[in-house]
C-alpha cells in the first residue's frame, strides 16, 4: 500500500440470511416461574369475578325481599283502611296512592333484577374465558372441568346447566318471572282501583285491569329477550364450543 493512499474499509460483518431463521421451530418454552405467575394473575381475577357476582346476587336477592315485604304490608294496610272507613270517602284515593307506590318500587326492582340477571351472565362468560386460559396453561384440566372453557353463547348455557341442557323451567322458576308475576298483580290491582274510584262497572275494572298486568308482563319479558340478543350479537368470543361437545356431564 502506497503512502498517503487511505485504509481499505473493513469487511461488513456477515449478517443472518433469512434463510437462517427456521419459522418451523416451535416457539421457547416458557419458564416455570412465567406460567406459575401467569396463573396466580389469573387466579386472582377468577376470584375477583366470583365476589363481584356474590354481591350483585346478594344486593338483588335483598332489593326482592323489601319489595315483597312492601307488597305484603301495602295490602294489609289497604284492608285496614278499608275496615276503617267502610270502603267509601277517602279510601279510594288512599288505596290508589298505596298501589302507584307499589307499581313504582315494583317497576324499579324489576329493572335492577333483569340488570342483574345481565351481569350475571357476564360474569359467567368472563369466568368461562379465564378458565379457558387456564386449559391453555395445562390442558389435562380440560377434562376435569364440569363448567366450560368456551365463553361463547353455549358456553354459557353450559356453565349455568352442565348437567343437563337449560330448558323453560330455568325461565319459570326463575326471579326475574316471580317479580314479572307480582308486578303484573300490582299493576293489574291499580287500574281496576282506578277504574272503580272513577264510577267504572266492576267488569270494566277488572277486564282492564288483567289486560295492563298482562301487558306488563309482555312488556317486561320482551324487554328482557331483546336485551339479551342485543348483547350476544355485539360481543365477539375468543373461543367457540365445538360442534361435538356434550352439554351435560360427561
């Protein structure tokens, strides 16, 4: 090399080919301390899904309770109005005002009852999801797991009844339809009352007055059925149940 003429640059330093990278290769094992980790975070959010969902029934179940109570003491009250005043003058107005007092605490017990219906089942849906990450962290429980780890629409259903499919007795024995039965009654009780205090024949008021409970009813229930579309058809699962899985107990 002559004098004066400048260094020859060094050799660029051989980089990886694409070629090098194997995208067959199964991905690292993570450590044992990782998954011990990742399923004490998903614990704590199982049992934090848990005590939110025992308060919500415990507040409703009581929010039932008082309301029953109410209904059961307005009518007494109403009847000892009744003795009273022999059924005439101020009692009319005193019964309507007993009943509309009904409706409405009756009206608002209803609404927090199907609210909570709702979160119910989306705290089973969130559980159903967690489980599923803990099949994923060992996939031998998936088959200790009565509940399932699918949080689709039937895994929820299967969550609530794994025993056997759900069927119309979930519905008829449930508080949402004890409280649409006793909230029709009420509102039933209020336009027939209202109806005989304006001078109406007896017949008018008590055809009336089954035709608001029944309507009461219907609206209640497809206010319910509505909602409850509405929210699956919004929310996107992570996991499908599949097509063969049995929804009672294998």
């Amino acid at each position: 090399m002559s004098q004066g003429s400048s260094p020859e640059p060094p050799a660029p330093e051989h980089s990886p080919t694409p070629a090098s990278y194997d995208e067959t290769a199964p991905p690292p094992r993570e450590s044992d301390a990782v998954l011990g980790r990742r399923a004490q975070l998903l614990a704590t959010e199982h049992w934090g899904l848990l005590a939110a969902r025992s308060t919500a029934q415990s507040e409703v179940l009581s929010r039932i309770t008082i309301f029953l109570t109410l209904v059961s003491a307005g009518l007494v009250t109403i009847g000892l109005l009744g003795q009273a005043s022999g059924f005439r003058g101020w009692f009319g107005g005193a019964s309507l005002a007993i009943l509309a007092f009904l409706a409405l605490i009756g009206f608002m017990t209803q609404v927090r009852v199907m609210n909570v219906s709702e979160e119910d089942m989306m705290y089973v849906v969130a559980m159903n999801r967690v489980r599923g990450a803990y099949v994923d962290l060992d996939p031998v429980v998936a088959d200790v797991f009565l509940a399932s780890p699918y949080d689709d629409q039937l895994g929820m259903k299967r969550t609530y009844s794994f025993l056997r499919p759900r069927s119309v007795s979930i519905l008829l024995g449930s508080s949402v339809m004890l409280l649409i039965v006793v909230n029709a009654c009420v509102a039933g009780l209020l336009v027939a009352s209202a109806i005989i205090a304006g001078g109406g024949a007896f017949a008018w008021a008590a055809s009336l007055g089954v035709i608001a409970g029944m309507l009461l009813a219907a609206g209640f229930m497809t206010f319910g059925g509505v909602g409850f579309r509405w929210a699956w058809s919004r929310y996107v699962p992570r996991r499908l149940t599949p097509e063969d899985a049995s929804p009672s107990l294998r």
